[in-house]
C-alpha cells in the first residue's frame, strides 16, 4: 500500500489543492456552495448528511 501525501491550503475563500507532485487544483469555498477548477464540479452542502452534486465538464 502506497502512502499519499496531499495537504489544501485555505486563503479565505480560495482552497489550493497540493499533492507531493506539486499543484494539483484550485477551488473556491462560499458557505455550503464549493468549486473545484479542474472537475468544473459544484457542491451544495445540505443540512443533515447529505450533499448535491454536479457532474461538472465532459471531456
């Protein structure tokens, strides 16, 4: 089993993703609502357990 290394910076509402190859992506933060650059993907976090998720870009 191979151990992975990723640690997110929090610069307000900015997230930055890192792996131990260097950047990975970049994301924003506003309140329950999240984005993710490289996945195009949007999160709405809903009371309870529980989230809405997009599909986010075809490629």
């Amino acid at each position: 089993m191979r151990f992975h290394l990723r640690k997110t910076l929090r610069l307000g509402p900015v997230r930055v993703h890192l792996t131990e190859r260097g950047f990975s992506s970049w994301g924003l933060k506003v309140g329950r609502w999240t984005w993710n650059s490289r996945t195009g993907r949007h999160t709405i976090n809903t009371p309870g357990p529980g989230s809405f998720k997009t599909k986010g870009r075809r490629r």
